[in-house]
C-alpha cells in the first residue's frame, strides 16, 4: 500500500488524515539531483487553506491531548512497523530526492524506525514531580505542589532536506507523544518523503488533525504559517539565515514568542593533538568530512593540527580519502559519495576553494568534478583570512589549519560565529578535558568524529548555531511541554 503512494508523481496537501489537492492546482516540482528526473510535485498552499490546516491542528490538539500514553505509543510503535516493513522503498525514495548514497539512506530509514520506538518507550517516563513546601526555610508540611508536565499545543515543524525521513520524524514524534499536534511544513528538497510520512502516520492510525502536513511558498507555507498567534511552538533545522528570517516573521505576532528550537548552521572544528592515535583520527575525521558530500551540519568543517604532527596526518588522510570514497550515482551501492543537492552549491564550492588557493592554500587532495558531482578537496595550510575557515561549505572540502599547541587550537576553534560541534583527538586525558570544558559548543567528541546520536543524547548548538535541545528523546520532549503546577493548601496540624 505504501508502495504505490510512493509511486505517485503529484501530491496533495495532508490534513484531517486525508490528501487534498491545492485549490491553485500549483505544484511545485522536485527534480533529483542525481540526473534532473523529475522526483514528483508538491502542492502548493493558500492561506486560505493554512487556516483551514491550522483549525485543523487545533481540534486535533484538543482531542490529542487527553488520549492515554499507552493510545499515543501504539500509534508510533505502528509507524515504526511500517518504516521498517517498507525500509527498500523508503531508502530508494531519499536516494532519488536528494542524492543520499545507498548505505547512508539506508541506514537513515531504519534509524528513524528505531528513533520512533525509543521516542514511544521514553513518553511514558516523562513525568512531573512533587514538591512540598517544608524544603523551603520558614514553611510547614501546608503545601504540596504537583508539577505536571502537560502539551503546549501547535506546534510547526521545519526540517531540512539533507535528512527528509530523521529529521522530520523526531520533530513530529517529540511532539505527539507529549500530546501536541504538528503542522510538518515539508521542504522543497526532500518533501516528497515528508509526504510519505504523512501516509505512514495515517496507516497507522493516527488521529484527525494530529499531523497535517504543508507545502508551498516561503511567504505563505512559511512566514503566513509561522505568523499564526495559534502557533505554540517552531522546531527548526536548517540555515541561520533562514532562522533570522523566522525570527523577524515572529516580531510581527502581537503575543510573545512562542518556544523555539534552532538547530543551524555550524563550522565544526576537529583538533587533532600530537600525542593522539593517528590512524583513528584520520579514519574518523575522514568519515565525518566527507560523508554525504559534507552536506551535514556536524560534518568536520576545519581540522586544526599540531605542526609536530601536521605532514604525516596530511599523507594519512589522503590516502584514507583515495581509497574510502568512490565517486558515482548512489544508487549503485558501491559508490560512497554522490552529487551535492544543487548548482548553489557547486558555485559556493567553488567560490571558497579558489578564494583558498588565491590567498596561498595548498591543495593536497582533488579530483576530476563533474556538474553536481564534486570530488573531495583537502586544502592545507589554511590561514584564518580565508573565506574556508570561517564559512560553512556544505559540501566536501576541508581546510587544514596547523598550530602549535592545544591553546592556540582552542583559540582558532572558539573564534568561530557557531557552536554546534567540536571535536577533539588526543591520548591525553587532562588535555581532553580541558578541551572540552574550553569549547564554546553544545558537543563534544573525545577521539571520534561529530555526530548527531546516538537517539537519547542531547543534541543542541550556541551562538549562531541554535537554541534549545532540537534532539534526544527526553530532552526534546521535555522541550515539547510545559510545567502546570497544581497547589494543595492543607490545614496546619496541630
């Protein structure tokens, strides 16, 4: 059955578990980026039909809201089974949208069926608490405060293209499980496969206005949507840019903010020291650079090396480079690197990479691109007035930066505008953590490459790389509710 819905060309609009055609008929086009084929189109959406999905959402929420944990598990446990049971389909579809190599949409799928499961277990231990008033000096046992954890409403989420199925799923299921209702406003890029969620969560029997799904122009799918005081919350990941966007949308609202999570852009530093295990650095640094073409917010971004060490990690990691990624369509399985998502990003590829070598780079790795498909790009001796150190590439290039100490390391590292991940690689544990007291981030690796998991750590960015926990099972969820305390005024014992 999920099957032929992925089968389909043309997509309505998801809302009350039914699929609706846009009124406009206006469609928007989605062409792979493996070959320009056309993926399918996304309907367009009025206003008119956002309040219409907004009403929608309200009544679902009222409804939601008050059915058991247990209800709410059942439904995810049943889209974890479908995601699973659908798992070759799903994985061909991300292929295909954005150009994801097999093994890595693979694994994205049954991630997400796995995240889903977690997600389902962890509602039913976020729980409130009880306060009595005789821990506070000057009070008797009078008073006993229930704090209960209860949903918050509305809640819009915006993932980004690069993780259609994962980072458009723990969005929703953080969400629902506290008992919420979700607007999922789909991409352009990777909104073919939010749709197919939206089929997934209705085969599971999720009920009316629950999940309603939209798709269309920034200014009305967007910035109309976002501009809704009925709008509790935003769950965002994508470009700071865009969040800036988002933020001055929201000044517009008469009431007060509603809660946002940010999960933006990064420039994420590996440091690698000189007494550290060369081999597994190179490994991991090399993995955390290159896979998915470096279109990944955590992907290593600037390795910053001792100079004692510098040449060896130079020829080590080339070589690992040469004979890890192989360059092809990702649909064929032996290939482990595919095409960026679009021409913007070959152009900015290219911008930084010949603003590097003007200002006196070196390039100790590339290879023979070919339109959209870029061969990794190793860049050494990097020196901060390149364009490279600071900005985020998205796409496979890496900049070598060579210091003389861990000090001046952390110095380059926490210049940086962003502070989403760092990493650092050494075999000295007081170096460690003075690393990781030092970095100005919301994560820290010790001797392996940055990642957004596993499912139940938390996972957040500071200063121009977000606000909030945007991941983690309990964290997100905690995000996605509010504290209601309920007081008991007892009569004062004799």
């Amino acid at each position: 059955m999920l099957k032929n819905f992925i089968k389909n060309k043309k997509f309505g609009y998801f809302i009350d578990n039914e699929w609706r055609e846009p009124k406009s008929q206006e469609y928007i086009k989605v062409f792979s980026p493996i070959d320009n084929s056309l993926v399918g189109e996304l309907p367009s959406v009025s206003k008119e039909e956002i309040d219409d999905v907004i009403k929608s959402s309200e009544i679902g929420f009222n409804f939601w809201r008050k059915k058991t944990t247990d209800d709410k598990v059942k439904v995810l446990k049943k889209a974890a089974s479908l995601i699973r049971g659908n798992a070759t389909d799903l994985t061909n579809l991300i292929i295909e949208e954005v150009g994801k190599p097999y093994n890595e949409s693979y694994d994205e799928v049954i991630r997400t069926a796995d995240l889903i499961d977690f997600y389902a277990e962890e509602g039913r231990r976020v729980l409130g608490e009880v306060l009595y008033s005789d821990s506070f000096p000057g009070f008797s046992k009078t008073k006993k405060a229930i704090a209960e954890r209860v949903p918050i409403g509305i809640v819009v989420a915006i993932p980004p293209f690069n993780y259609p199925l994962n980072e458009a799923v723990p969005k929703i299921v953080g969400a629902i499980i506290a008992g919420n209702s979700v607007i999922l406003k789909s991409p352009s890029q990777g909104g073919i496969t939010c749709m197919v969620i939206g089929e997934i969560f209705r085969l599971s029997g999720l009920y009316n206005g629950v999940l309603n799904i939209v798709a269309g122009s920034n200014e009305i799918a967007g910035d109309y949507l976002l501009s809704s005081e009925k709008i509790s919350a935003i769950n965002f990941t994508g470009s700071t840019n865009t969040a800036i966007h988002i933020q001055q949308v929201l000044a517009s609202r008469k009431t007060v903010y509603p809660t946002i999570l940010l999960g933006l852009s990064g420039k994420d530093s590996a440091i690698v020291l000189k007494d550290a295990d060369l081999d597994k650095a190179v490994e991991e640094i090399a993995n955390g650079a290159f896979s998915y073409s470096g279109q990944r917010c955590t992907a290593i971004k600037k390795v910053i090396v001792e100079n004692d060490i510098a040449d060896k990690f130079c020829e080590k990691i080339t070589k690992v480079v040469k004979d890890y990624f192989v360059m092809g369509n990702p649909r064929d399985k032996k290939n482990t690197i595919g095409p960026v998502i679009n021409d913007k990003t070959v152009s900015f590829f290219n911008e930084l990479k010949k603003d590097a070598i003007d200002k006196g780079a070196k390039i100790i790795l590339s290879g023979e691109d070919n339109g959209r498909y870029l061969y990794p790009v190793i860049l050494d001796n990097v020196s901060n007035n390149m364009r490279i150190s600071w900005e985020e590439p998205f796409a496979p290039i890496l900049p070598i930066v060579r210091v003389n100490d861990l000090y001046e390391a952390l110095d380059i590292a926490n210049s940086s505008d962003y502070g989403l991940q760092s990493s650092i690689f050494t075999e000295n544990i007081e170096k460690a953590f003075i690393a990781a007291e030092s970095l100005d981030v919301g994560n820290v690796q010790i001797n392996g490459k940055d990642s957004r998991g596993p499912d139940n750590f938390p996972f957040n960015g500071v200063k121009k790389s977000g606000i909030g926990n945007i991941q983690g099972a309990k964290y997100l969820i905690e995000s996605m509710t509010r504290i209601k305390t309920t007081v008991i005024n007892f009569k004062e014992n004799d």
